[in-house]
C-alpha cells in the first residue's frame, strides 16, 4: 500500500511507520522544517494550510496523528488553544488537499486521530462503545471538533475516526515516564484507584490501524483499545510487578486536582471502560491482549 502519514515524529507515528516499512508498504511522511530533505518525507505547512494534492493522490490511506500532546502541564487558556489548534489545522488542511483531486485520484481512506477522551472523564463502571454519547468537558468537545473536522471529507472518501486510548510503549506515551518512574520505586495509586484506564499496546494499535485503512467496511469511530480496560489500582500493582519494584504510595485526588486542575481531572483522574466494539465485531485479533501482555512486551 501507499500511505501518507502527518504526525510520523511522534510516539504512535514512528511505530506506524516502521511497522509499515516492515509489511513493505511504501511510506510518505508529511514533515515540516529541514527534514524535505530526507527520502520518503514531502513538505506542508498545516498552520499555512500547505499541503501538495499531489502528495495524496492514490494512496491506499491517508493517516493524521499531528496534535500537541494532551500531557502538557499546566492548560492554560494559551495551551488549550494549542491543543486546539493544532489538531484542527492540520485535519483541515489534509481534508482541502483531498477536495482539490480528481475522484480518481483521491485516497481510498482518510483516517485521523482522536481519542477516548471523547467519553468524557466521569463514566463510573459504564461500558463504552463507538455509540456512546460524547462526554463532558474540554476533551470531551476538543475530540467532538476534531472529529467533525475530519468528517467533512465524508462525500470525498471513507473516514475514520482513530478513537485512540491509553497506548503502552516504552518510548512514548504515557508509559515511557512512567516505568522510569517506577524503576525508581515511586509507583503510586492515583486517587482511590478507582479510575478505568482504556489501554493498548503499541504494536496491537498499529496493526489496528492499518486493519482499519484496509476493512472497507469500517467507517466512523473506533475505539483503539484493548479488550478489557483496568483499573488504575490494577495498573499500578501490574506495572510494579512487570518491573519488580514496590508501589506503594498513593497520591491523593485534592493533590491532583489542586496541581493540575482541569487536566488532572479529565487526562489524569478520567474513568472510561472503553470496549474496542468496532475491532471486535470485525474479528481483530490481539496479540497481546491483557495488560500484563502489553507491559512485558512493551518494558521486557
């Protein structure tokens, strides 16, 4: 397959395109700055709205993963702009460089990034698929916008929303920080450990991806998770156990949201028991299923 990717520098990025590389699938990254240079790389400007049609045509998919990293503390007002922005922009742009092509010529899936920050961070014990409502707060409405930005290209090709959870790799994410953190022996249960942690592991949501851009029968949302969501108190025992040091301490919920505010509540405290509806009903096979699995894979 052809497949272009904006956003390949980063976490998710990177891993899709050496997975793709390693299939033999012939690999454009949208780069901005010096990197034109670099073979397998073409140039656009999202901010400008820059990007080449031509860069487009005939792909096989079209995959957006660009977006300033929802873990950057604190959110101010110029920050929550910049998570905004930089999601919305480059949709945007991918979705006119689309409209400028020939039917012939245009991707034959246009798949960008979201997250199960749509459900909102207060879900109790509810089991959330594709057809749950969209929650409450800022990255409840920012994954509403980013998703309808998206969708514009409905008329012009298939799309899909990447509805991506909590992915477990060592050199990214969440998990990368964290497992230095716990080597270190500072491990802690977040609040009561209480909270549902919609997790994937790195290589299971790359070949989900790609299984998506390739099932012309998968159109909208899909939830990139894991079979089975945990517990934070379940996460944080695994964890320590995968990287055999104690984690005993606990961080109380008023400390969390009396540092980080909004962000400690909606990306740090959010409880959302995600299903993967979509994966599962399209017969994806996991390779690493259970937590425990995307742990050792990820750290060992």
């Amino acid at each position: 397959m052809k497949i272009v990717i904006a956003g390949a520098s980063g976490f998710i990025g990177r891993h899709l395109t050496a997975h793709s590389h390693r299939l033999g699938h012939s690999v454009v990254r949208l780069v901005r700055g010096d990197g034109v240079s670099q073979p397998g790389t073409a140039p656009w400007d999202p901010v400008r709205g820059q990007c080449d049609p031509a860069v487009l045509a005939g792909a096989d998919g079209v995959v957006c993963l660009s977006g300033a990293s929802v873990l950057g503390w604190p959110w101010t007002n110029r920050y929550r702009e910049e998570l905004v922005r930089s999601r919305i922009t480059t949709a945007r742009t991918l979705v006119r460089a689309i409209e400028k092509l020939p039917d012939s010529d245009r991707p034959k899936a246009f798949l960008c990034g979201s997250a199960t920050g749509y459900y909102g961070p207060d879900n109790a014990d509810q089991f959330l698929d594709e057809s749950s409502a969209r929650g409450v707060g800022f990255l409840a409405r920012l994954c509403e916008e980013w998703e309808q930005e998206a969708r514009k290209a409905s008329d012009l090709t298939r799309v899909v929303n990447l509805r991506t959870g909590l992915v477990m790799g060592s050199d990214g994410g969440m998990l990368g920080p964290l497992s230095r953190i716990y080597r270190y022996g500072g491990g802690a249960t977040l609040g009561d450990g209480s909270s549902w942690m919609p997790v994937i592991g790195i290589r299971d949501h790359v070949r989900a991806v790609l299984f998506a851009m390739q099932r012309e029968s998968i159109v909208g949302p899909v939830n990139l998770v894991g079979p089975t969501a945990v517990r934070n108190k379940d996460f944080n025992a695994m964890l320590a156990r995968v990287v055999r040091r104690p984690a005993i301490l606990r961080v109380p919920r008023f400390a969390i949201l009396g540092v980080l505010g909004d962000a400690g509540r909606e990306a740090v405290l959010a409880s959302a028991r995600v299903t993967p509806g979509v994966l599962d009903a399209e017969n994806f096979a996991f390779e690493a299923p259970t937590l425990e699995e995307m742990l050792r894979e990820a750290l060992t």
